[in-house]
C-alpha cells in the first residue's frame, strides 16, 4: 500500500504517556469493540470460565455511558512524534476517511464532524468508560473517539494472521465506520432497540452493527482508492484476509474449539468479507443497509 507522502490528519492524539488505570475490568459502557478485541475476550474468558458475552457488555444490551462524575475529564493529548512510521501511518489513514466521509457527507448536503483517533498504551480512560488495549481497537460514541493501542498491529499480524498495511487500515476504518453510525443516528437506534430485545436479538442487532461499519470500511477502501491509487495488487486481498480471521466463527474455533452461533456480536466470516465487499464495490452508502437486508 503506497501510503507515504499522503496528508496526515491532525486529529490524531498521543496519550500513550498518561498511564491507564487498569483497575476498572471490563466495563465498556457504550465501546463499539474493534476488530481482533473479540478474540482476546474470547480467550481469556474460555481460559478463565467467563461467559465472554458477558465480558462484552452485551448480556443486557447496556450501552450506556457511566455517570460523569465517574469520567475523568478529557484532555487532548500531543501529537505523536513525526518520526514514528506506524503513528505517521495511522495519521494518514485518518485523513483519508476525513476526506472521503467529508466528500459523502457534502454530497448529502450534511457536515462530516471529524473524529479524533487516541493512540494510548495498556489502558485509558474514557467518556465509555475505562478502555484497555485487551479490547483491541474501539470507538466510544459518547466522545467520538476512536482509540488504539498500536500494539495490537502486532497481534493482528502474529496472533490473527493477518499482515499488511491495508488490513491495518482496515481496522481504522472500521472503527471510523462506527463514527459514521453514530453521526447518522444509527447509534441511538440501536441503543433503544437492544435495551428492548432479549439477549439474543441483542447480539443479532449487534451483528447487523459490526456489518455495517466492515461495509462503511468498504466505502471508504473504494473512495480513497479513487482518490490515490494507493491500494497495490495483493492489498484488497489482504483486507479479505483479515475480515475472514476476524469473523465470529472463526474466533471461537480458534478460542475453544466450537461455534456458538446465538453468541455471535460480530458476524461470520463470510458475512464480514462479503459485506466489506459488498461496499468496496461500488462505494454506495446505501448499499450498506444491513438492518434491512433479508438475509446477511
């Protein structure tokens, strides 16, 4: 993937300094969890006896924020250092989706509200509550941040088995997806209707979700490649590949051994690969009604 030289955004913020308190466990509040943190709460629920969707947050649907007294404030960190190639990377990433959603959203005669990108270590606070990087990527709605722990790159590649710039920047868009959800309402659609649903439709409306931010991630591959030219012939592929390890399927494969298919929050694998397609495609928001398609 041919991302260098391209603008980089300047919403991105270094709180990797800051030192989370890694004392809260996992209370997500209203965290959208990223593409690989599945597989690590997976993991460590099956080693531990926890119900992992419990650990997720999903058992109730409660997608709501802690009281603000509970929530540090929060503080804009500095920009990362210019020399850090990964953060130089994240940064342009960033600014392609600030400028294809800005495009999109200009088209539809609306304004697109940037989000900001947090690139922490370990653990942080957050609007959502305390986010650790054993959650992978996520995006909180309650602040309209999307927070990384670079260290995951890492495991994306060693532990999920799958490398390359482009699947890294798949896993920004993603979570940019979920930002998108959020400005167009679909966030506070689904908050009301998971805290009405049994906890089975809970995680089915969650798939649905997850689906529709890999078909956002789609979109935007399809725009900014308009834009730049910079996805080379093995890139789209290896996007694939990562959307097909992270599939819910084949996370509980890998995590103990069979498939529970009423737990599944984030789609299959062929879900997951055929909905990114699906919005690569021809790059059509409108193509991504996932809450609405038949069948997924």
């Amino acid at each position: 993937m041919r991302w260098e030289g391209n603008r980089e955004s300047d919403n991105v913020e270094d709180r990797r300094g800051e030192g989370g308190d890694g004392g809260g466990g996992f209370r997500f509040g209203g965290i959208h969890l990223g593409i690989g943190g599945v597989l690590i709460v997976l993991i460590g629920s099956w080693l531990f006896g926890v119900n992992p969707m419990t650990v997720l947050g999903l058992l109730n649907g409660d997608t709501s924020a802690p009281p603000a007294a509970q929530v540090s404030a929060q503080v804009s960190g500095q920009a990362p250092p210019a020399s850090e190639p990964l953060a130089n990377f994240v940064r342009t990433i960033l600014a392609s989706t600030e400028d294809v959603w800005g495009e999109i959203f200009q088209q539809a005669g609306r304004t697109y509200e940037r989000p900001h990108l947090v690139l922490f270590r370990d653990a942080i606070q957050t609007a959502c509550g305390d986010g650790q990087a054993a959650m992978g990527p996520f995006y909180c709605p309650q602040d309209r941040r999307v927070y990384i722990d670079l260290g995951f790159y890492q495991t994306l590649r060693d532990q999920l088995g799958a490398p390359g710039d482009s699947a890294q920047a798949y896993v920004i868009a993603h979570e940019v997806g979920h930002h998108v959800q959020n400005l167009l309402g679909v966030s506070a659609k689904v908050d009301a209707m998971r805290a009405q649903e049994s906890r089975v439709q809970a995680n089915a409306t969650s798939v649905r979700v997850e689906l529709q931010a890999d078909c956002y991630a789609g979109v935007w591959a399809f725009h900014s490649q308009e834009q730049k030219h910079w996805f080379e012939d093995n890139d789209i592929p290896l996007v694939l590949n990562a959307a097909s390890h992270i599939g819910d399927d084949a996370l509980q494969k890998m995590s103990q051994g069979r498939v529970v298919p009423e737990s599944f929050t984030h789609g299959t694998s062929v879900q997951r690969v055929n909905w990114f397609k699906r919005g690569y495609a021809n790059g059509r928001v409108k193509d991504c009604d996932t809450f609405n398609a038949a069948t997924l």
